[in-house]
C-alpha cells in the first residue's frame, strides 16, 4: 500500500501557527505553482497533443457510445462560440443551460469559456421535478441570459413557460428538436468558424475572467449564483496536479454522472478530466431506483481508474457489487482511486468498500475524499493519502490558508486562496456578509483533526456549524457524527435520518427510508404491497428497534443515542429546500417543514413510530 501511495499521490505536508485571538492558521508547506491563464488553454493543447483522444462518450438513442474527440471538441466549441460572439452575448448577458449532462451541453459550455461568456448550468431539477419553478424563476431573473438552451423543448415546456415572461433570450435547442416554436437548432450554431474573432476573444480571457455562474442549492433561500472566475478553475486543477501527481503520467477514465450544475461535477471532474487529457463517459444514470440500472450497467462495461460518486452512489454500488461477481471485477479492474465527497460516507460503507476491493483483487482500494464548496472551486483539503477511517477530509491543498476559529463545540472553517469566489452574481450584500475583515470566506462548515498534535494527519468534516443544538440539560449534540452513526445502524433501510431534539430531553430521529431495502425485510408481504404495509410491517418496526437499541449501548450519553424514530413516507422535497440533487438533506429545512411530524414525535411514547399516510 505504501508503494502504491507514492506512486500515486504526493506526500502532505502542513505548518500551523496558533494566533493569540484563538484561531489557528493551516497551509501547506508546498507552494502552488504556475498555471495557465484559462481553461481553454487546455482544450487547445490537448487538440494539437492528442487529437483522436477520446474526450467525451454519450450513448444514443440505440445504446451505442458516441465519441467526442478533443480535436472534435476543439473545433465544435470555436465553432459555437463564434455565433455566441455574433449574437452579442457578453459577461453581461451569459448563456444558460437547461440540461442533464451530455456532449452537446459540454461543447456550449466550453465555447462559452472559450471566449469569455458566462455560462449558467442550471440543476435539471429546477425544470424537471420542481412543481412551482420558484427556484429556476428566481436564476432566470437575476442574470437575464442572452441565450437559454435545453436540449429536449418538449421535456422542458413546462419550466420553459414558467420563466418565458422573464426574459427575452432566444431559445437553442438540441440537434433534431427544431420543430419547437422559435427554437434554434443546436446544429445552426456550428455553422461557420471565425477563427480571428475567436482567436482574439480569447487572447482576452485572463485569471479574472468570469467563467461561469454556479447557483447554490438554495436551501435556506433563493439559489445564490456565485461567481467562478477562470483564476478559481485553473488554480485548483494546479493544486489537484500537486496532489494527485499520477494524473500528469496516466490521463484518467471516469464514468461520472454527477451533475454539471455543481461544482462536484463541473469543476473538479469534468475539467480533471480537461486539465489531464482524460476521457469521461457521460453516465445518465444517477442514485435512485430505476436510474442507477443505467450506472450499473456502463459500470459494468467500462472500467474507470478514478471513481467519484456521493454516499447515496455508494451505498446503492455496494448492494450491487456484493451482488455481482462480473461487475466487480470490470470495477476494480484498473480502479486505483475512489473518492466520495459533498457528504461524510458512512463507516459502514467505508468498509465494505475495502472487503469488496480486496475479495476482488486481493488488495485494497485507496479510498479517499476532500472538501470544499461552491465558493472555492471546489478543492479546499485533499486526502492524497489513506485515512484509517471514514470522515477525513485532508489538508490544506498548496495556495489555501485555512483559518480555523473555535465556535461552541466546534471549529468553523474559514479560507483564503485564488481558488475563492470574489462574490456573489448581483448581491455585494451577500457578499459583504461571508466574508471576515481579512478576506477569508465563511464557509459555516466545522472540522475537528484527526491528531491536533500532528496536523499532517488531517481534518475531519464535523457538520455545519449551525446544525448542531444543545438538549435542556445544556448538553451539546453533534448532528454530523449522531447522523452517520444513525444510518449505519439503520442499515439498509435508512436513506438519510434527520435529528432533532432542540432544548428538548432527548435526541429522536425522523428517517427517510429505502421503501425497497424495508420490503426486502418483509417476509410475506405481497409484492404489491402498499407503502403504509411495508412501512407498518413488524420486521420494519423491529429492525429499527435494534437499531435504537445499538445506539444506545454504544453511545456514551443522552447526546449520543436516539431514543425514539418516525419513518416517513414522504420523500425529501427539492422545492422545499429539503434535498438538493445530489441527495444531501438539509437537517434546518426538513424540521421546519415537518414541524407537525416533529410534534408527533414526542408526544408518543413508543421507540418506533409509524404514523399511516405522514
């Protein structure tokens, strides 16, 4: 394993200086070094570099991979970019993008890059699971695009006529799809090439040029666009190439679906992909029932060397791949890392993980995550070695400073770097509030280390400083840790748990559960068998009653264990601000909108409670 990790990843290395106000100060003692003025640059080396390459794979309509070359992409996105130039858009009228991940979206994507204008990928689930459109109404209005473009109109009429009085940006639409009312074809804007225009637009895109508007989740709100400048892509695909020097000698393979709305999938996969000459096989399936059969099956076809997914992905591969002996074996077979982030990954998982990687090759995985947020591009901290458990989030990568300042129980996490945002689209207000009178953004997230008396060992990700509540014995609750042990407990029926017990006496849990893992408990029970029978079932009720029960023996007091949990049949809703896309729960807005679930919760006695119809 040793020779492995420094084949692979570069060793860390972190100073920290205590500051007399409290707060500690975390960098790497590596220096961040030079990188390119934009990420167009990279599309133009790896054209002339490696031409025939394979960049980008999407399957058809008859299940066949289309292959998108880097000498292809290079020359679709100057092609689009000049009827961007020739339409007028600008930084002041950016392009829009309503559409699940596909080559189409990532050529527009990287023509807007190309020549300095904006692009604004918004999370598919504005427009396609949203019932009111609050959220995409409130993108559409505030940046005003100079061009909308959703692959499918017919898909997207709904959303499309939720937002047509906010705007007057002409309407782009796939290859095929031009039968749509005033729509243009995606094809017309591939028509011609002004190689000068675009050549010239593109000696102009420099660090501070913006390069795309990423929109937060929304969940405590309207969705912020916050600003991502070219200097915040380029810099911490410099900082990645520091850590995961493997990268520079082998281009990677992904099968990703995450999507390119979030900075997970947009900035640090997609353009890993970019920065190192690696191909990317656009995976349209996604963690839930029904989709991931689609994940399932290009994983078992295609064999990743990186593999990068959210908890919710893993605990559904898990389930497969103890399953299927031939899909372990195309899995593993040329994996040499992966990675989980936008959440903390359940022991449980963490484990079996490692057990399935060495049943299938002998050796273990290195498994590894790290941290950051919209505003930094993402990469903040960086794993680039094997934690001994689940959690640990790494270091400081070269060119950040962390700033960690005590915060009740807690270390909130604030940072410095060029991988920052400089604000927020149109909001100086929004603005001027994250930022402290040094220039560090406030991230609102906590950490904790591994070995405070040995840095180099790491963080580990301890919840949103705001998350966590004390009971009315003035006993804090750490929600982050109460939550991974909650699930892992519960499994496999537990998708996510919420906790609650805000200056109450005890700590109880409200459970989002996996309707098919609960009737898999359920001998008997009719395949047909309604939520409320699976949910109500004695199986159901007395797997989660052992699961309390484990919580219990092993925590330490009255802030470590549940004491009581109500299974919901409602799943977390998007428009709410319950869930974002990539299936992480926000703890402060299911309590709210469950207020009468919450009630009901401790007014009844028994240790699991199932209310019909909640």
């Amino acid at each position: 394993m040793s020779r492995e990790l420094n084949e692979l990843f570069a060793i860390p290395t972190t100073e920290m200086e205590r500051r007399r106000d409290g707060a500690l100060i975390l960098r790497s003692r590596s220096e961040l070094g030079a990188y390119v003025a934009n990420m167009g640059m990279y599309l133009e080396q790896w054209a002339g570099a490696a031409p025939d390459r394979p960049f980008l794979l999407e399957r058809d309509k008859h299940n066949a991979w289309q292959i998108l070359t880097y000498a292809q992409a290079r020359r679709r996105a100057r092609r689009v970019a000049t009827a961007l130039l020739g339409k007028g858009l600008s930084a002041d009228r950016p392009v829009m993008i309503l559409s699940d991940n596909s080559i189409e979206h990532a050529v527009l994507m990287l023509a807007a890059m190309h020549v300095g204008i904006p692009s604004v990928s918004v999370s598919p689930a504005y427009s396609l699971l949203s019932r009111d459109f609050a959220k995409l109404r409130s993108i559409v209005s505030l940046v005003d695009p100079g061009l909308i473009y959703a692959d499918s109109p017919g898909r997207y009429r709904l959303a499309l006529e939720a937002v047509r009085e906010l705007h007057s940006a002409p309407l782009v639409c796939g290859q095929g799809q031009s039968e749509a009312a005033g729509a243009i074809g995606f094809e017309e804007l591939e028509a011609e090439e002004d190689e000068r225009a675009v050549e010239e637009a593109l000696a102009r895109v420099g660090p501070d040029t913006v390069a795309k508007l990423l929109f937060t989740s929304g969940s405590t709100g309207e969705p912020k666009g916050v600003i991502n400048t070219q200097r915040m892509l380029v810099s911490n695909q410099q900082a990645k190439a520091q850590c995961w020097p493997f990268l520079e000698r082998e281009a990677p393979t992904l099968i990703d679906w995450l999507p390119w709305s979030h900075t997970f999938g947009a900035n640090h996969n997609f353009n890993l992909v970019l920065r190192f000459g690696g191909t990317m096989y656009i995976d349209a399936g996604r963690p839930a029932p029904g989709p991931f059969s689609i994940s399932l099956a290009n994983l078992k076809e295609i064999a990743p060397t990186i593999y990068l997914n959210v908890p919710r992905g893993y605990e559904m591969l898990v389930s497969a791949l103890r399953a299927d002996a031939e899909l372990r074996k195309t899995f593993f077979r040329r994996l040499k890392v992966i990675f989980y982030a936008a959440a903390a990954l359940p022991q449980h998982l963490w484990e079996a993980l490692m057990e399935l990687s060495v049943r299938t090759t002998g050796e273990q995985v290195l498994l590894v995550s790290a941290w950051g947020t919209t505003e930094t591009a993402p990469l903040v901290t960086d794993c680039h070695y094997q934690a001994a458990r689940s959690g640990c989030i790494g270091v400081p990568v070269p060119g950040v400073t962390l700033k960690l300042l005590p915060s009740g129980e807690k270390l909130e996490i604030r940072v410095k770097g060029p991988n920052i945002t400089p604000g927020y689209f149109k909001r100086p207000d929004l603005t001027a509030q994250n930022f402290d009178d040094e220039g560090f953004y406030r991230t609102g997230d906590a950490v904790r280390f591994v070995d405070k008396e040995h840095p180099e060992r790491g963080l580990l990700f301890d919840g949103r400083v705001a998350e966590d509540f004390k009971l009315d014995s003035g006993t804090w609750v750490n929600v982050t840790a109460l939550r991974l042990r909650a699930i892992s407990a519960l499994a496999p029926i537990a998708q996510d748990v919420v906790i609650a017990g805000h200056d109450r006496s005890s700590v109880r849990i409200l459970v989002f559960p996996s309707l098919p893992a609960c009737a898999s408990l359920c001998d008997g029970l009719a395949p047909e068998a309604s939520p409320d029978e699976v949910l109500s079932h004695p199986s159901v009720r007395a797997h989660v009653a052992l699961a309390l029960a484990k919580l219990r023996t092993e925590g330490a007091g009255s802030s470590m264990h549940a004491s009581a949990a109500l299974l919901m049949r409602e799943p977390p809703s998007i428009d709410a601000g319950e869930i974002t896309d990539k299936g992480y729960i926000n703890q402060r807005a299911v309590l709210c909108r469950r207020n009468d679930l919450l009630a009901r919760l401790y007014e009844d006695a028994p240790e699991v409670i199932w209310l019909p119809g909640n």
